[in-house]
C-alpha cells in the first residue's frame, strides 16, 4: 500500500496570509475575529466576523484576470500558489496528468450572485454577467487551479459543507493510495462574509452575537453562544512518498487514515449523541490501523454552538473511553472562527505544524468552562509536547462527518 504523505501547504486567513504568520498567531493566542467594516452592519444582529485582510486580488494578478473570479476563487488559487511553491514542484519535470486538484466551497461565488442578482433587478438583463455561472459554481476554484497549474490529472471538488476540506484531504489520500495520481492539491476556501450570509445565519440563530470581536469565539465555554463566521482557503499538497522521495521534496507529515459518515439525523442541527462524528473518528483511525492509545491529539471541530461543542466532546468519550480525558484537544475556531469550507484545510494545516513542533495551539476565551464539556481543551497557553500522531475533525450542515488521521514523517 503506498504511503502518502504532504509537501506542500498555502493558506489565507483572518490571522494571516502565510503558514508562518498563521501558526505564530495561533500559537501565541491571537484572535483574527474583527469588526465589520466591509458593508453596513448596523441592523444587523451580529456585526463580527473573520476577514482576510491586506489581499489584494488586483495587485495579484490584475484587474481584469480578478475581475473574471469570485473572492472565494481568488483565495483558493493564492493559497494553491503558496502551496506550491512551499512544495518545491517543478511542473515542467512531472506527469501533469498524474496531478490532480481536490478543492470545495460550501456556499460558492456568493459575493458575485449577490452583484448580478442586484444589476438584474437595478439595470436589466443584460447586465447580467455571461461569466456568472462559472464564477459562482463550487467547483470553479478546482477548475481555475487545475487551469493554472496545468494539472491533467483528477479534478474534485467536494460539497460537504464545513467537512470540505476533510473531505478533500481524505479523497485525495485514497486517489493516491490507490494508484490513480501522485500528487493532489487538496483543501477548501470561502467567502460568504456577504449580507445576505450574515442575516440568513443570524436569523438562524447560529451566530455569536457578542460585541467584543476577540472574545466572541468561545468553543466549549459555557458562556458561548454561536460561531463567528469567518472566510479563508487552506490547500495541501498530498503526495506518494515513492513520488516525493525521487524529486528529494521538503516531507512535512504523513497522513495515514480518513474517515467519513453521515449523522442521518438533521439538515443544520448535530446529532446530539455525535453518533456521526464518533462514526467518523472510529473508521479514520481503523483505516490508519492504529488504536485509541496511540493518538496524542485532537483537532476539534469546535465551532462554539452550544449542542456542536457538547456532542463532539461526547463522541470523543465514546470513542476514546477513559483515555479522552488524557487527550490534548486544540479547537482552533476560537482564533480563526469558522471558515465554513476553508475550515478543514487550515486546520489541517495547523495539525501538520503542531506535529512537526510538538506544540499544541490553546482553546482561548475558554473562561467559564462548561461541565459537561470536560475533557483538556489546552485552555490556559500553547502546550509544549512530544506529539507523534494527531486527528482533526470536520463537521458540516447535512450531518456530513469527516476525520484525517495525520502522523510525524518519520
């Protein structure tokens, strides 16, 4: 069976536009959730969010190339970049048709709907966009990526709401492991920090409506009381390690399971068992071969929804028994907030620097804690600690589950 393993990783988020800058934050406990400032949020029930800042698409690649692509689009492709380069791939000494791009978005070019929705009803037909549809379908941050990279090879994108970039990452080690490519950009990107996004979700009830921006994201505490909607990408380049060893590439981990289940339960609501979760965990780590005592970490899904935060912590008991207890789990939500489809990508991220370090990243604003939520949530600093294999959790809206079981390169 071939092992497969990352070389590669780019990321854009609210705690910055790089690895380094990302994980410096997350490790220090910064929080990258501010105030509105990109449209009116005044009648709004919640006026915070995590914005990418000082992204300049225009500068990038110029005006009339990012004119052509939604923000979301715009995201995955800066990230993809850096993870290319972060890789060390020489397109021109590979098989293109053995790269494959696996990027998702859960919501799409919303901002560009929203745009040609507004000419439409103001200006008529015919100011409608005739570049609409491709820039506002899920799928056209794989296509663009796929494009740009020249990648003949498999091409996905998954919609499994916030589980994306899970998704992603787990499709992607199959593909590879199972012979079908040898290289895939995987991971997931949004941006649906949009006003029609921000009242649907209020409205729902689903959103943190705390006025102080950096205290609002609070997984597991008893006080907390909705996510902070974020926006972002996470790409990860997977690799076979036959592949990587022969062009001498920087390894930077392993990964060694996936798992994914449904809840079958509810559209937006978890199972409040995590029957699903628990599902997903357990066949991750079946798929690694390893057992329970063998994990030394757990990246949380963690969103700060009251039932989300208490049904994962009971599907870690279930799976873990006693042991849950001597488990680091990290919920990266609470600096980032929830990139919706961009989640699972960064977080995977963040596992592979913490494997690599063997530091931990905190759960900040984790003040009241809440007592059915008991497990050790890292709640005071970053933790030092000899770490060797860690699992990251992605959840999302239709009871879609997924879980990556990431391991030290050794």
């Amino acid at each position: 069976m071939r092992r497969i393993v990352i070389t590669g990783m780019g990321v854009m988020s609210p705690l910055g536009l790089d690895v380094d800058t990302v994980w410096n934050n997350l490790v220090n406990g910064n929080s990258g959730i501010t105030s509105i400032d990109t449209f009116d949020v005044s009648n709004f029930k919640t006026r915070i969010a995590g914005i990418v800042r000082g992204f300049d698409a225009e500068v990038r690649w110029g005006r009339k190339e990012a004119r052509k692509l939604d923000r979301f689009v715009q995201l995955a492709m800066a990230a993809s970049e850096q993870a290319l380069e972060n890789s060390q791939l020489n397109l021109d000494k590979i098989d293109r048709e053995r790269i494959g791009v696996y990027v998702g978005s859960g919501i799409g070019g919303i901002q560009t709907f929203i745009e040609n929705v507004n000419l439409l009803n103001e200006r008529g037909p015919g100011r409608v966009s005739p570049s609409l549809v491709p820039m506002i379908i899920s799928n056209a941050a794989a296509a663009q990526i796929s494009i740009r990279l020249g990648a003949l090879g498999p091409s996905l994108s998954p919609v499994t709401a916030c589980s994306i970039g899970n998704s992603s990452i787990g499709e992607a080690f199959n593909t590879i492991r199972n012979g079908d490519a040898d290289v895939i950009f995987a991971g997931g990107a949004e941006a649906a920090i949009t006003p029609l996004s921000l009242a649907s979700f209020g409205n729902a009830k689903a959103l943190s409506t705390n006025s102080e921006p950096s205290l609002a994201s609070r997984p597991f505490d008893a006080q907390r009381d909705g996510f902070v909607m974020s926006e972002g990408a996470g790409v990860l380049v997977l690799e076979s390690l036959e592949h990587a060893v022969k062009r001498n590439a920087p390894i930077l981990c392993e990964v060694i399971g996936y798992g994914a289940s449904s809840d079958a339960y509810h559209m937006v609501a978890t199972h409040p068992e995590g029957l699903g979760a628990y599902i997903a965990m357990r066949n991750a780590l079946r798929k690694a071969n390893i057992s329970t005592e063998e994990v030394d970490v757990i990246s949380a899904h963690a969103t700060s929804t009251p039932l989300g935060d208490l049904s994962e912590t009971l599907a870690i008991k279930k799976l873990f028994g006693q042991r849950a207890y001597q488990i680091p789990v990290t919920a990266n939500k609470s600096m980032l907030g929830h990139m919706l489809g961009a989640a699972g990508g960064v977080e995977a991220i963040a596992l592979v620097k913490s494997l690599m370090e063997d530091i931990i990243p905190p759960t900040i604003n984790l003040s009241h804690p809440d007592p059915e939520c008991d497990l050790d949530y890292v709640s005071e600093d970053a933790r030092k600690k000899e770490l060797n294999i860690g699992i990251s959790n992605s959840f999302g809206f239709g009871g879609h589950n997924s879980a990556i079981v990431l391991k030290k390169f050794k």
